[in-house]
C-alpha cells in the first residue's frame, strides 16, 4: 500500500511539474522549443568543426572519430543539466514563485515522491534532447555536409545502451536529489547553492 501511495503522489508531481514546465505557452511553440533547445547544443559543435576544418585537421580519421565523440557527449550531457539542474532549483523557483513545498511539509504525507516526480519531468525532457540532438546531427553533418562521421544510430548496441543510461539516469537523480535536499537548509532569502548550475556541473565533474 506504501509502495502505491508513493507511485501515485509521484505520479500526480510529474503531473503538476510537466504544467509548469509547459504552461507559459501554447503547446505548439512549447513543442518548437523542446526541438531548438537542443539544435543550440549542435550549433556549437557546428562552430567546433568550422575551426578545426581552418585548421587543417578536416578529412582525417581522427578529425571524424572526435567529432562523433563530441556529437554524443554533448548530446548525452543534456541528462545531467536537466536532471541535475532542474532537481538542485526546485526548492529555490518554489520559494520563490509557487510556494508549495510548505504545503507538502505539513501535510501527513512527504516530500519525498514530490521531489522524485519532478525529477522524472527532467528526465523526459532529457531524453527528447538526446533523442533529437543526435538524429540532427546526423542529419546535418551526413546526410547535407556529407563529412562521413561513423555515428551509426541504427547499430547501437541497444543491450549495453538502456542499462547504461538507466544507470547513468539513477545516479543523476540521486546527486540530484542531494542538492535539492541542500536547498532546504538554509532560510528563504539565502540559497546554500548561490548558483546552482554551477554547484550542479562541479558534482558532476
């Protein structure tokens, strides 16, 4: 009974955190920036190959092999900002703006599945990042720049991949859920994280 109690108030964050992260605008222009967010990702990396193209280095095996690592690196770090990040301000935007954790407090129940559910919104947004942020990179840089990047989407070892990323997912809440519980500490004018994108990254690291 414990157990469902905790799935359903989880359940019913993910709910509440998914209208926040979505209700300042139609869902259409909210659509449009889930897809731009990451281009900007891609962008730099765009950038990244024009200097290393005037450099001299384009065309050789490990110009290519580099920029398949940092397509995928920086596509898969948008787990960690959005995760870690959007976990380390909640209780910073909360006291803030909506001022619902005090509610949750007092209440018989705990902040516990509130905190974990509004996490999951990250992850979701996370993934439609990484998702996105690779099929464009592909896209872009060998379907229209034909640079022959050996970024094969289709021969990922699905076996190794989900676990990895489940994992990787589990320890970034966890980290994150330890920054958000940081938050709690101090009083509401002061926030022990200062900025918490930065707190957030040097965990990471």
């Amino acid at each position: 009974m414990a157990v469902a109690d905790f799935l359903k108030s989880a359940r019913e964050s993910f709910r509440v955190g998914w209208k926040i992260e979505s209700n300042w605008t139609d869902p259409v222009l909210f659509a449009t920036y889930q897809i731009i967010r990451p281009l900007a990702s891609l962008l730099i990396v765009a950038f990244i190959v024009i200097i290393g193209a005037a450099a001299g280095a384009a065309g050789s095996a490990f110009y290519t092999q580099y920029l398949a690592w940092l397509i995928v690196g920086t596509a898969f770090y948008a787990y960690v900002l959005q995760v870690m990040l959007g976990m380390a301000i909640l209780v910073y935007v909360d006291r803030n703006r909506y001022e619902v954790l005090k509610n949750i407090y007092i209440s018989p129940g705990t902040l516990h599945p509130y905190v974990i559910g509004r996490g999951l919104v990250s992850v979701v947004n996370g993934t439609i990042s990484v998702i996105l942020t690779l099929l464009f990179s592909v896209a872009i840089f060998n379907g229209l720049l034909h640079m022959n990047i050996p970024l094969n989407l289709l021969g990922v070892n699905l076996l190794m991949l989900i676990p990895a990323v489940l994992l990787g997912i589990t320890a970034l809440l966890g980290i994150g859920y330890m920054l958000c519980i940081g938050s709690l500490l101090p009083s509401r004018r002061s926030n022990i994280l200062h900025q918490p994108s930065t707190s957030s990254g040097a965990v990471c690291i």
